[in-house]
C-alpha cells in the first residue's frame, strides 16, 4: 500500500452507514459545539495574549479556505492546483487551523476535546464518502491520491502529470468569483463575531446580571 493510498476502497456496510449518518448530523453538531463555546465564553475572562496568539491559527485557515474555495470546482473537475497541490483537503484542514486557534484563545481543554472527538467521529467518515464519489466520477483520483497526502500538507506542490484527466485544472488560478459562489465569506465574518464575543460577551453578560439583580 503507498503512503497515500485509500483503505476504503470496498467499505463495509456499518462504515457506509455511518458515513450517511455523519452527513446528516455535522451541522446539527456545529450548533451544539458553537453553543458550548458560548458557554466557555461566559465562564472564563478574555485573556488578550491567548486571543493575539490565536490569530497565528486562525488568520491562515481562513487564508487556506478562501484560496481553497476559489480553486475548486467542486463535482465538475478533479481539482489539483492551488491549494489541492499539497493536500487534498485544504478546506477541512482550514477549519482545523480555525477550530485549534479559537480553543486557543479561549484555553479550554473542554473545547478541544470536543473539537477533536467532533472532527474524528464526523469529518473522517465524510472525507473517505467524498473520496470514494471522487473516485469513481475523476479516472485520475487514484494518481491524484499517490502524489497528494489526504489531510497534513507537502511542503512543495506536487506537479500532476499532463496527459491524465486530472490535469485539466492545472492552468486555473485563483476566482473570486468562485470565492463569492461558495459564500466563503461567511467563514471570516464568523470569526470576526467570535473574536467579539471573547472580548465582549463575558462582560456584556455580566452587566446584565447586575442589572437584573
């Protein structure tokens, strides 16, 4: 077996289950993650230096989604330029960057945890369904695969070989009308409101307790 290549390729019935499934409950999940971030908000005090470092996280996994999102075309190529030249999943690898600098800044154990078990339980499953389609649509997934690592990037891009039907997206750069499309926006504006709650929940919170008392 190569360093890259996929385990999963005849998955059982309980995995395939469970990979529907994860589909189905990775936004519900989001809403309860984001409300248990909430929660750890409101019990701990901002502390200005975690939130400063945390920016060292978060600022490149929102810089690898949005240069991901305005790359990929997704169900219509096989994507292997950009982002996709040194890993095959710069948009979950984003979001990780995103998640671990926010559990960051708010030094929760907790959150990471859950953050971890979240990405392990939801995001694995997901990844092998999207490759397993990616598969049997792209005839040059499996070469793709052995050039690319699946989540922790290369250090240089891999070059796809010409030829194949994986080298279709090698000449496309960066769209920002891609960009708009995917509406991956909202990921920034989500993170400018999670930064002001850090700073500003706790004690927006606390002045209305005093109020109320």
């Amino acid at each position: 077996m190569t360093p890259h290549s996929n385990p999963l390729k005849e998955p059982s019935a309980q995995w395939q289950t469970w990979k529907n499934v994860a589909r189905r409950i990775r936004v519900p999940l989001g809403f309860v993650t984001a409300a248990l971030y909430v929660f750890e908000v409101a019990q701990h005090p901002a502390r200005l230096a975690a939130i400063v470092w945390s920016l060292a996280l978060v600022v490149p996994g929102l810089a690898l989604r949005a240069a991901a999102s305005g790359t990929v075309k997704k169900n219509r190529e096989l994507t292997v330029n950009g982002p996709y030249a040194f890993t095959r999943n710069p948009l979950y690898l984003g979001s990780a960057l995103i998640a671990a600098g926010f559990a960051l800044a708010l030094q929760s154990w907790l959150l990471a945890l859950v953050l971890v078990a979240g990405f392990a339980v939801i995001y694995i499953p997901v990844i092998a369904g999207e490759e397993q389609f990616l598969r049997s649509t792209f005839p040059g997934f499996d070469d793709y695969c052995r050039q690319v690592p699946r989540f922790l990037p290369r250090l240089t891009p891999a070059k796809a070989g010409s030829g194949n039907s994986a080298g279709s997206g090698m000449r496309r750069g960066f769209s920002f009308a891609l960009y708009l499309k995917h509406r991956e926006y909202n990921a920034a504006l989500g993170a400018a409101l999670i930064y002001l709650s850090l700073l500003y929940l706790r004690p927006a919170l606390e002045l209305l307790l005093s109020r109320i008392r």
